[in-house]
C-alpha cells in the first residue's frame, strides 16, 4: 500500500526582496500566538496561489498563518519604509506588525507576497505592540475582498486566524492576525525612506525591483526610471477614479499606505460613502478631512509629486534637467485622472458617446444628490432601471432624494442627451447593470458583522456578508438587506484605526 505522505511544502516560496540588501528590512520571524483559530480561509485565492486550501486550513496551516511556524522556504522579513502622515515627514516607519514571509507566484505569472498582519513586534513597531484586533482584520478582510470582486485593484485577504489573546486598545480585544496578499508592498514611503538618505544605490536597487515587478513594459524604455515613474502616476490615476466611482474613502492617504503597484492597500478607518457628500470623511483620526472623498484626487497628486521628489536622482544627472523630468511627469496626473474619472461616470450613466457637458451632466446628478442626501450607491443601482423615453419608471431613484422633484430636471436633462445615443434601454440597462454596484460593503453591515465577532465569537454573519459581497452587480431578492442604506439609527459616522 502507497500511503502519501502529507504535503509539507505549503507554500511554493518564490523570494526576491528578500535578496535585496539587509538595509531594505529586518529579518526576524513572526511571535508566536497562544490558542489560533481559523476564521476565515479564502479558497478561491489559495488556489490561485496555487496553494492547497485543505492543508492551509489543517492544523499545520493554521500554526503558519498565525505565525506560530514558520514554513518551509519562507525568508520572514519586516520592511523599512518612511512616509508622510497626514502631511507630517516621518523619516523612520516600516512594518511595525507585519512580517513578509516570502513571494510566490501565481496562476497568472504574477509574483505576490504573502504577509501576516498583526503578527508581533519588528524593529519598527515604536510604541506598538504589533498586534491587530479582531475587528480591523474583519474590516479589511470585507473591504478588501468586496473591492476585489468590484474590479478594483487591491490586495487581498487569504486567510484570518483569532489569536487566542487579547490585545489592548481603548479595551481589551481580541486579537487577530491577517493574511494578506499583495502584488508587493512596497509603498511610496519605501522610496522616501532611502531618498531621505541620500542612498542612490538602494532607491536604484528598489526601482529596479519594482520594474521588475511591476512595469516591465518601462525595463524596455530607453528611460526606464522615467517610464515607471509614468506608469505609476498612470495606475494611480486610474485606482483613484475608481474609488471616486464607487464612493470609496480610504481614510488614511499617508505616503506610507500609497502602493507603488497602483493596489489599495492598508484598510484602516476605511468606508464606503451612503448617502452622498463630497467632504465625507469617516476616519475619527482625520478631524481635519485631509482625506476626505473629495479631497483623495487631490491628495494622490500630492503623494505622486513626493515619491516623483525621490526620482531626482534617477531621472538624470543635471538636477535641473532631474527636476523638469519629474514636474513632467506629475503634470500629468490632472488630466489622466479627469479622463479615468469621465469615462468612469459615463459609463455609470449609460453613456458611449462622449460629448463635452457630459461633466457637467454628471456633476449635476451629484450636486443634487448631495443636497438631497441621496444614497451614493443606491442612486445609480436604480438609475440602470429608469428608461430614456418613460418617466413613469423614475419612482424608485427619486424616493432616495430628500425631495425627489430635485431630481426630476435632472433626469429629463439626463433623458435628452440618452435620446440622442444610438442604444435601446434594454442595452443601456445591463451595461449600467455591470458598472453600478448593488452591493457594497455598507459600515453599519461591517460594523454589525464586527461586533457579532467580537463580543459573541459568532462568525456568521461575516461570513454571510462574505458571500453576499462576492457578486456585488447582480440583485438578488435575498440580498435585499444589504443593499439597502442604514436606517437613521444605524448610520455609521466614525470609523476607527483600532491600532
Ligand atoms: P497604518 O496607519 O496602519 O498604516 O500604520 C502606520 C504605521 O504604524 C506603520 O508603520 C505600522 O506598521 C505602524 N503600526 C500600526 N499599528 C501598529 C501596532 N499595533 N504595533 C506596531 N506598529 C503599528
Ligand atoms: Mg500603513
């Protein structure tokens, strides 16, 4: 009889930053944890991965995912990293709870990282005790996953363990550790980090790691440097258009939380906008809405023009010519930004041609959704059921306006420019379908989800979210609960680090 041995390899380790010079990180391994439990595997990924969700989820799996063991060819590191918060240099910051434990490569050909948040203290934890509570791994497990089935780019969840102890916030919580996925973590505070000093040779090194990875077209430039300083401005353009689309405040848009991949990283205070306002802010640590929805265009132009900043000594030598290089570049961002976003919002109101109110079309549905505290979300789920030649269809979009004749000037502009598109509303009707979510991760959902887990150890209403989630354009009768918006009572005004 053949009996298998059990796979012992659980990761196919694939590791490149880890053969960047020791000044890039610090090596140590994660602190173990007392009593881990899985909460949450995502099969899916794991298999993307090409990892075995079965092993994952043994027993052995859970030791590595909660950073008891450390698994065969992982290098385990914590990176170094600077940054910008809140507008404030801070020269020295770095995973302060999160330790890299090497790359793999995916179905795709794509190298990811695989890290555990909240897995103990590193050289750069300051005063922290680089721990994670329960209810900031649920969030940017759910945010996280529900961006992903959105289209957008961002890391990933794979998996979530409970420690089995408590970590100390304004109480006593338990505490969790993430593991999460990434095309890499290298940030814009990564480049800060060497530009600050002086270190030429590794902000070369860390360049060429990234083109490596990540833009690979800008290796084929006879400017690389320049090219992937293009390239990044670009995706950022892009990823900040789609959050805009869908009403998403990252909440904290420091240097250090800006991935170089163009991927939404580091879910903190993080929140999908209900009703619509364009100074929305949920981050109880923003009092002065730096990051506030309206604000993020802006603020990405701002955290592109410092890591351009760090540039300089790649762009060319004369610092003259380095410095009109990277404003260049950073010129861009305005329009590469105003075109992603336009073609973003005719898409999500039914438009293919493009004519040159249609900014101003869109502006004028959100002026009026924002003096009538209308649901972001809800506002063009329902617009994708409204015909251009009817009317009599409005009712359920106008209901979400405080006073629904507000929008009703709006919609016969609206119906005016629809009639002079060659489309059918049945056509018009799925594309919008495909575009406007139904579905998004609402904070009095995530909130109700958190607190079940934390207070009750009950994981089922997570992981139903979980599912409801994962199809976020499509409607389904059952899901009714959560598409709709909070009730007064349930209105979420504040969300919290938790770090
Ligand atoms: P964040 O705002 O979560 O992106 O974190 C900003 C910085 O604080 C990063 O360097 C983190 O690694 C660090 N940090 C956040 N929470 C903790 C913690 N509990 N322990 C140690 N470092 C932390
Ligand atoms: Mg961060």
């Amino acid at each position: 009889m053949n009996i298998q041995a059990k796979p012992s390899v659980f990761f196919p380790f694939n590791n490149s930053y880890a053969r960047l010079p020791d000044r890039f990180f610090a090596r140590l391994k994660p602190s173990p944890v007392r009593a881990p439990k899985l909460i949450r595997l995502n099969g899916a990924l794991a298999e993307h991965l090409g990892l075995d969700p079965e092993t994952l989820s043994s027993p052995e799996g859970i030791e590595i995912i909660s950073g008891n063991r450390v698994p065969e060819g992982a290098e385990p590191l914590s990176m170094a990293y600077a940054g910008h918060q809140f507008g404030n240099w801070v020269p020295q910051l770095g995973d302060g709870r999160a330790i890299l434990l090497g790359e793999v490569i995916d179905q795709n050909g794509v190298r990811r990282d695989i890290q555990l948040k909240g897995s103990g203290q590193t050289p750069y934890s300051r005063m922290g005790d680089g721990r994670a509570a329960l209810g900031p791994v649920l969030r940017e497990f759910i945010v996280g996953e529900a961006m992903a089935a959105l289209g957008i780019p961002t890391t990933r969840a794979l998996a979530a363990v409970t420690t089995g102890e408590q970590v100390a916030r304004e109480q006593l919580l338990p505490g969790a550790v993430l593991t999460r996925v990434a095309q890499s973590h290298v940030r814009v505070g990564t480049f800060q980090f060497f530009a600050a000093r002086g270190d030429e040779e590794a902000l070369r090194l860390l360049a060429d790691h990234v083109i490596g990875r990540h833009y690979s077209d800008a290796s084929r430039s006879d400017r690389p440097y320049r090219a992937m300083l293009d390239a990044v401005i670009a995706r950022q353009a892009q990823l900040i258009a789609r959050w805009q689309l869908v009403g998403f405040i990252h909440g904290v848009m420091n240097t250090d939380n800006m991935s170089i991949a163009g991927e939404t990283i580091d879910y903190g205070p993080c929140a999908f906008m209900d009703s619509y306002h364009p100074e929305t802010v949920y981050s109880s640590i923003d009092q002065a809405g730096r990051y506030a929805y309206s604000n993020q265009p802006g603020i990405a132009h701002w955290n592109l023009a410092v890591l351009a900043q760090t540039f300089l000594p790649l762009l060319a030598e004369d610092e003259d010519v380095a410095v009109a290089e990277a404003q260049e570049a950073i010129n861009e961002y305005p329009e590469l930004f105003k075109a992603a976003y336009l073609e973003g919002i005719r898409a999500k109101l039914g438009l293919v041609q493009e004519r040159d109110d249609d900014a101003d079309l869109a502006q004028g549905l959100l002026n009026r959704m924002g003096e009538n505290k209308a649901d972001f979300t809800l506002t063009f789920r329902r617009l994708c059921d409204v015909s251009a030649v009817d009317s009599s269809t409005d009712g359920a979009v106008r209901e979400l306006f405080e006073d629904p004749a507000g929008f009703d000037d709006w919609a016969e502009r609206w119906r005016e420019r629809l009639n002079q598109e060659d489309s059918s509303d049945d056509r018009r009707q799925l594309a919008m379908r495909a575009v406007n979510p139904a579905l998004i991760p609402r904070n009095h959902l995530v909130e109700e989800v958190i607190k079940a887990a934390t207070e009750a150890e009950d994981f089922t209403p997570f992981n139903t979210l979980m599912s409801v989630l994962a199809s976020p354009y499509e409607d389904k009768p059952e899901h009714d609960r959560y598409s709709r918006p909070p009730r007064p009572e349930q209105v979420v005004h504040q969300t919290f680090c938790g770090t």
